[in-house]
C-alpha cells in the first residue's frame, strides 16, 4: 500500500504541537538545566522530530538522520548561547531537508532554503522571544514558514534518498489489468 504524504499540513500540525508544548517543556528541563539550556534542549527536540519527519518522508537512513541530530545535540553545550544555537539549527535543518532527505539538483532548491533559512531567523529576531510564550510563539511560526518549502518546491519532484522500488497504486494496477483485459477481448 502506498501511503500519500502531505508535508504541508504534517508541518503545520507539529508546529501546533510543539507551541503548544514548549512552554510546559521549557518549565520542566528549566528544573534539570538553566533556562537558556533548557530553550535550546525544546528547539532541538523540536528540530529533532521534524528532522526524523522529513527522513521518514524521504526514506532517508534513519542513522543518518539520527547522527545530525546528535551533532545538533553537541551544539547546545558547545554554544552556550540561544541565538547562536538558533543558527546551528536553522543550518541543521536545511542541511537535512535538502543535503540528506531530499537531494533536488538545481538553484531553485537552495534559494527556497536559503530564503527560508533567512525569513526564519529574521522572525525570530525581531519577535526577539524572551518568555515562554514569546518562544511557543516564534516555533509556530517558525514551522509555518517551514511549511512554505513544500509549497514552493514540490515533494513529488524532489528525489528520495533511497532509491528503492516504489509500490504501484492498486487503483494503477487494477487499471491497467482492466485496460490489458479489454484490450484482449477487443482482438
């Protein structure tokens, strides 16, 4: 069976998700880390998540997706600085979104993500979140932007990572053997 994708609205609603949850998250890591530890500890669950999302859709390794996200980990302690793990992970994502899970040749695809890349940093920079509401705000938003590359740049046309064989759609196959049945008995 062949599962249809829809990014877009996937996006969407793990954004929704993740606004919705930052700001009791925050609160509990806030009890284990500090605050600015337990801010980008959020983000990069978030980036996390939607990372393995888009390695899902794209068929991309799982390990793969698993180690970028543990380099994102890294980031977070080597920083020690929101705005400079912010950019790490606006790296992070377009790395995996179009260095690993969809490898779509052409210009188009890097300006989309450069555009993207650049549009959500400056969201959050002049939001400039600095309570948890401010930051759930800035994430929604953030994945809505996110949401954009898919619009722009279509699923369909980028290529997976793994280029296994795909399974054909029952309704294409029971098309064609109704199309080779009737073409049998018209001979």
């Amino acid at each position: 069976m062949k599962i249809q994708q829809r990014p877009i609205a996937s996006t969407i609603l793990l954004g929704l998700v993740c606004a919705l949850t930052f700001m009791p998250l925050s609160m509990i890591l806030n009890t284990v880390v500090s605050w600015s530890n337990a801010i980008c500890l959020a983000l990069w669950l978030y980036a996390g998540g939607y990372a393995f999302l888009l390695g899902h859709w794209s068929r991309a390794g799982y390990r793969t997706v698993g180690f970028a996200v543990l380099v994102l980990l890294t980031a977070i302690f080597l920083v020690k600085s929101i705005a400079a793990f912010l950019l790490f992970t606006l790296v992070f994502i377009s790395w995996i979104r179009s260095g690993v899970c969809f490898q779509k040749s052409g210009g188009i695809s890097l300006a989309v993500e450069l555009a993207l890349c650049v549009a959500g940093g400056a969201m959050v920079a002049v939001s400039a979140p600095v309570s948890p509401l401010g930051w759930a705000l800035a994430v929604w938003m953030f994945f809505l932007l996110q949401a954009l590359y898919f619009v722009i740049i279509d699923i369909q046309d980028a290529e997976p990572h793994d280029n296994g064989e795909n399974e054909e759609d029952p309704f294409e196959r029971a098309c064609s053997q109704a199309e080779n049945i009737l073409a049998r008995e018209a001979k």
